[in-house]
C-alpha cells in the first residue's frame, strides 16, 4: 500500500469499500474500536486491506498496519472476525519503544461482505447511520452480529432486542456527533461487548468564486473531508476542468442563493467572488439560511462598507448573524501564497466545524480529541 493510499481521505476509503463489494472482491475491514490512553486515531478509524497486502486507509501513524495486515491474512483464510488488542504504552517491549502512539488500541478486522453494503449507501446518499457491532460476547450472540440504526427509525432487528434497547439513546447520541464507541450491554445471560459506529456523511462547503485562489480552496478542503461545491456567477466559468477536485461545479445568480440548494448547519460558505456586489447579494442570501460559518474574503474595511450600505437600506445585522460571518476570513498562519491562504482558510473551516477555537496544541488542557460521554440503560 502506497504513502498515498494510507493519507487518503474518509470519502476515497469509502469509495474504496464501495467499489471492492461492487467487484465481489476480497477484503479485511480493520476498525479501531477502543483506545486507552493517546493513539493518532480515534474509535470509528478505518483501513481496507486487500489480499496482497494493498488497500487504503489507516488506522495508527504507522505503528500497527504492518502487524495488521499480518493478521489480515489470517482472518482472510478463517473468514470470521477477529478482536485483536495492542498495547503501545511500555517501556520495555517492543511495543513501547520510539512508537508515536502511547496508548492501548483494539481493532476489529472482518471479512469485507455485503453486510456493510447498508453503510456505503447511507453515506452516499448524505444520511447518517449507526453501525452496532458485536465486538465481545458472554451469551449466545457471537462477534460480527450486527445490527443498524438509522435515526428516523431507530435498530434493525439483528440483534436480539435487549441490546437494541439499552443501546438506543447511545446509538442516537453517537450518531448526531459522528462519533463511535464500544459499550457494554448486562443482559440476563451475560455481558454483550458492542461496537457503535456513528457514521455521517462529510460536510459541506460551498465555494462562491471561480478564480484562481478559489482552486487550492477547494483542493485543501476536499483533502480534509469537506464534499465541496464551487458556484460560479459567470456561466462561462462553470468548468469542472478548472475544479477538477470539486464534487460539483455550477453556475447561478446571487440572487438565487438561498434557493440554489438545501442548506443546512453542516454546510459552510466561504464567499470569495471578489466582486464587491455579487459577494454582498450572497452575503444576505447566505444569512437566510442555517450555515454556521460564512467566510467572506477581503479586508475588515470591505465588510464596514458592506456594512454601511446594509444600513442604509435599513438592513442591520443581528449578534447572532454577526457571529457567523467570519471577515477577514481565515486564521493568522502568515503566508500570502494561494495555498498558504488556502490553508489558513481551511483550518478555520475545521475549526469552526469541530466547535475549536484555534490555538496551538501545546497550550490546551485535556485531551486532543473530544470523547462523547455515553451509557447503555
């Protein structure tokens, strides 16, 4: 597996799932399902495995994919799933010498089958769904059962109704945050170990402008997981060659933003036409709708005058509408190339997305990544 194949995108792994149950192909889903301590990935990491040692993903910073794609082969000639533990904290092994992580990971490997065909097309069709695993079992319930939960309706019945009902207010919460956690389910005839993989669709960014800056934008973006739109507002523009990373390249008036598509608060908006009234016109459009973040591009005295001819059609903003906009867009990295601006961009898209304000690492308390506090009745 290529350095390229293992840095790939959520959305390329996916794709790389989707096209290996398409071709009937054989394949090893690994899956990080518990992590004590530090690791590089969180619970819900995945990694695709191919027999000759090929795939796509990752699941530590290199730390463990040599030993998983060892044990990939062997779960490949059993064709049954396999729990598989490693602890990286010691001094003394092999384990805790020089290795990034310093934590303890578990990983789910399992036979790639059509069973998680279901996963592949929710994400696809841009709704979210829970993945409920059975990673660990004292009862009749044996590692791999799984069953799905889909918000609107709740647990498929694949698994015995007990555990879909003690797992049912988690499943929810882990779904809506697009976290995942292994929890632990007391029934009658013993204690149930289940995997919850709350798997949503990327979000969203829309990108108003089709000049050359708006090209790393959309390139960074997509690198990072946002499924990107560019919106051009001259239709000769409106060239997915220009945009090759971009999902969709389209053409429109300003005046037909707020229409132009279902927006929703995990959608952003960087606007950067660099036309003073087009990127006004999107502005107020944009506010009419739920997006939490409108990046407007330009300096602060851009925005004031935007401002005062706001006020002067008796157009005021709200505190609240003031606390989406976010001018001079980007956070303060220093650079002036285009895809140093790109980046600084971005990192405030991911910022915002993740509820962060930016801050170097070192400086923060607590642990780097969010945990979701969740139980089982």
């Amino acid at each position: 597996m290529s350095t390229s194949d293992w840095s790939l995108p959520e959305t390329d792994v996916f794709e790389r799932i989707r096209t290996t149950l398409e071709n009937d192909d054989a394949a090893i889903l690994a899956t990080v399902i518990a992590v004590d301590g530090s690791a590089y990935r969180r619970p819900g990491a995945k990694m695709l495995i191919q027999p000759d040692g090929g795939g796509a993903g990752s699941i530590t910073a290199g730390c463990l994919e040599d030993e998983v794609r060892a044990l990939a082969t062997d779960v490949l000639d059993d064709g049954a799933p396999r729990v598989e533990t490693w602890d990286l904290t010691g001094d003394d092994d092999t384990w805790g010498l020089g290795i990034g992580c310093n934590g303890v990971i578990t990983v789910l490997l399992e036979p790639l089958d059509e069973s998680y065909q279901e996963v592949v097309e929710a994400r696809q069709a841009g709704e979210a769904i829970g993945v409920a695993t059975v990673v660990g079992s004292e009862t009749d319930a044996t590692v791999g059962d799984r069953a799905y939960y889909v918000p609107s309706e709740g647990f498929t019945d694949d698994l015995p109704e007990p555990i879909r009902d003690s797992l049912a207010e988690s499943a929810k919460t882990l779904v809506a945050a697009g976290k995942s956690e292994t929890l632990t389910v007391d029934t009658d005839a013993g204690t149930v170990d289940v995997f919850v993989d709350g798997v949503r669709p990327p979000p969203e960014l829309v990108v108003f402008g089709s000049g050359h800056d708006a090209g790393p934008v959309v390139e960074l973006a997509r690198l990072v997981d946002f499924h990107t739109t560019v919106v051009s507002f001259r239709g000769g523009q409106a060239d997915e060659n220009r945009f090759p990373r971009a999902d969709t390249v389209v053409s429109a008036s300003p005046r037909e933003v707020s229409s132009l598509r279902e927006w929703d608060s995990d959608t952003y908006a960087v606007v950067m036409s660099h036309n003073f009234l087009d990127d006004r016109l999107t502005l107020e459009q944009l506010l009419e709708t739920p997006v939490p973040y409108v990046g407007l591009m330009g300096p602060q005295k851009r925005f004031d005058e935007m401002r005062e001819e706001f006020a002067d059609e008796g157009r005021s903003f709200t505190d609240a509408e003031l606390e989406r906009i976010y001018t001079p867009i980007g956070v303060n990295l220093g650079g002036d190339t285009p895809y140093q601006i790109a980046f600084s961009i971005v990192a405030e898209l991911l910022a915002v997305a993740h509820g962060r304000t930016p801050q170097h690492l070192g400086r923060r308390e607590g642990p780097i990544h969010d945990r979701v506090n969740v139980g089982t009745d």
